[in-house]
C-alpha cells in the first residue's frame, strides 16, 4: 500500500479507527512509518517442489519406416518436452524460486513480485533421410 492504486484485497482488512484488530497497517499515501520496508511481517514458508525439465519421446522401428516409406526414411522420433511444468507450493506470490532484484546478491530470497519463469510445451518430430 506504498501507493494508493493497484493494491491486493488486503487492504480492505488494514488498519483505521474502527479495525484495529488487523495485522495489515494504515492505507496512506506515501508510507511515512516505513510499514513496507523488509521485516519478519512478510516471512512465509518458500518450501517447493517442481517438475523441472520432462521429455518423453518414441523412435519408431528402422525396419517398418524403411517398409513403409520405400526405403526413403530411415528414422523417425515423435517426442514432447516441457519446462516448469508443474509447481507444488503453498507460496503465495508468483514464483517461489525468488531471484534477486537488480541482480544485488544482498536482496536475494526477497520478492519484489517479478515474473515467474515461463512454461514451455515442446511438441516434434526428427525425421531421418536415406
């Protein structure tokens, strides 16, 4: 709530006169007591599993392609493979694996909410010729 636009649902729990039984400070403009500054208020387990790289392929037999094709192919592989394909966690930001902001090795392990690394689905095929 540094800024007073682009804000969680959070803030609809924060601080004012009438709610004060709330861990989520004052909405003000500007942060004058430092409220967003790092501190323990915004630990929480970062503990994940993730499925990394996967490929899986099937090369089919030389003699039945050589058969089929008329002895013009000679190898053929079907395979897909993926990258960050699933994440296990029960972060709540973007990605668990924080990477450090304006690559400072002091602010490793803080997230400042950047993009998450991407998924890819890979789908092909190697064809080999005689």
């Amino acid at each position: 709530m540094l800024r007073l636009f682009n804000s969680t649902t959070d803030v609809l729990d924060a601080w004012t006169p009438q709610n004060t039984d709330t861990d989520v400070p004052r909405a003000v403009s500007g942060d004058p007591n430092q409220n967003t500054r790092t501190s323990d208020r915004f630990i929480e387990d970062g503990s994940y599993l993730r499925v990394k790289n996967v490929s899986v392929g099937y090369t089919f037999s030389n003699e039945k392609l050589k058969q089929i094709s008329g002895n013009v192919v000679s190898r053929v592989r079907v395979y897909v493979s993926s990258q960050n394909l699933l994440t296990f966690t029960k972060y709540s930001g973007y990605d668990p694996e924080v990477a450090s902001r304006f690559n400072n090795l002091l602010n490793n392990g803080i997230d400042y909410g950047q993009y998450p690394q991407a998924r890819t689905i890979l789908l092909g095929v190697n064809l080999g010729f005689n």
